[in-house]
C-alpha cells in the first residue's frame, strides 16, 4: 500500500451518470489538502455511468480509479472490492447519488487526527441531521434504526448514512456478507474498534432515482439483522491473552 496516499475516497455507483461529474468535482476541492485517492465501483449500471467516468478520468482527474461490476453486486460487494484495492489508511465512503456531502470529510479527518494517541478509533460514522428523503423513508429509517440500536447496542443513530470514515486495516477484518454496510458501525465495535458519530449534511437527490424500496430494505434487514446479532452474541474478541513475563 502506497505511504502517499492517506485517504481512498469510495464511492459505489449504479445508474448515476448525471450525478457523478458535480459529485466528483466537489470531492476533489474537499481533498484538496490531503494526499488521496478516488475509486468509483461503476456496479453493473444500464445507463452511460462508465462513459461518464472514462470521460472524466480522460479529461484529467488522475486520482479516479475506476472498478467495473458486469452485474450489479449491491453496495457492500462494491464498497468490499474498493477497499481491497485502495492504497490509503483511511477510507471515506460516499453514496454516488451526490445526497453525502464531500465537504464533511476534512472535519471527520480532522476528529480522526485530534483523537490519535486516546484510543482505538477505528470508525467515524456520518449522522445525517437534516434528511432530504421522503417521509416514508425517513419513518422506515427511524423504525430500522430504533430496532437495531436496541438488539445491537451499537449506540449509532444513523447507520444507513452512506458517508463514512474507516481505517482500511479495520474494514478488512469485517466479515464480508451482502448488506454488511448497513451494520459497520457494530461490526467495528465486535472487533473492540471505538467508533465516533459525527453530524453531517444530506442533500436531496437532484438526479436518478433511488436503487431502494422501504419494502424490500425491510425484508432483508430482518435477515442480516438476526445474523449480525448472533455474531456478536458469539464472539470472545473483547478479551485479550496476556503474555506472561518470565
């Protein structure tokens, strides 16, 4: 892993070609001051989203990598893939509907550098205070939420907040399973990770149409919920072995 980059800034993207120039364009003067990376998951889009990003990395943006999915494989595959590739210490994930505002990132960053040296940060996750989104989904939110919070104990507000800062050697550990973003904030913690909610902002979608339903978000948030839940129920790494002198 390259020592000059310290940031991979990833961001899954299906069907989002018009949302991706601008969106790009403002990571780039968020990142203006740090050594960083961009990589785009183009997953399985139907619409002109790789054009658009052969386009843009042609036109001079030299920090985008772009990674190809033939089928959509959903977000966390794509997320997964991007970080196995990713060359800094730190990851930030967006969306790639440009509703995660870039200019959140220098402040996370900035926490992450205040907080080295008193404790095991591993994770600042993105708490969205201002939801641009229908009244559906933001009642469907707060439901799923409230649910995993309280079987979970993970102490995150908004865990479906796609803006994230994670240590790469941190995320690497997780075990990968479809659906994995929605719970990285437990999964951090399992692992004796400390995590730090963090206030951000959320725009409306100006572009594209939203990849999910609250129908079928539900139906498989049961499923991962129950098995997230029993891994933690299982595991013994929030214990260490001493070693013992002499």
């Amino acid at each position: 892993m390259s020592q000059d980059i310290f940031v991979s800034v990833l961001i899954p993207a299906r069907n989002e070609a018009n949302n991706l120039k601008p969106l790009l364009e403002e990571v780039c003067e968020a990142m203006a001051n740090e050594a960083y990376e961009i990589i785009v998951v183009d997953d399985g889009s139907t619409d002109a989203t790789l054009h658009e990003l052969r386009q843009i990395r042609n036109s001079g943006l030299s920090a985008l990598r772009i990674l190809h999915h033939e089928r959509s494989l959903g977000q966390s595959t794509s997320l997964y893939h991007a970080a196995r590739e990713a060359r800094g210490q730190w990851l930030a994930t967006l969306d790639g509907d440009g509703q995660n505002d870039p200019a959140d990132i220098p402040g996370m960053l900035a926490l992450v550098r205040g907080e080295q040296g008193r404790g095991n940060v591993q994770l600042v996750a993105g708490h969205r205070t201002n939801r641009r989104d229908t009244a559906s989904k933001r009642w469907a939110s707060r439901f799923a939420n409230g649910l995993r919070r309280r079987l979970l104990k993970d102490a995150t507000p908004d865990t479906g907040c796609g803006l994230k800062l994670i240590e790469r050697a941190a995320f690497l550990r997780l075990p990968y399973f479809d659906h994995m973003h929605r719970f990285i904030p437990a999964l951090i913690q399992r692992h004796n990770g400390r995590t730090i909610n963090y206030p951000v902002n959320h725009r409306a979608r100006t572009a594209g149409v939203s990849k999910y339903g609250n129908l079928d978000r539900a139906l498989v948030g049961i499923l991962d919920l129950a098995g997230v839940w029993w891994l933690i129920k299982r595991t013994r790494l929030n214990t260490h072995a001493q070693e013992l002198e002499g």
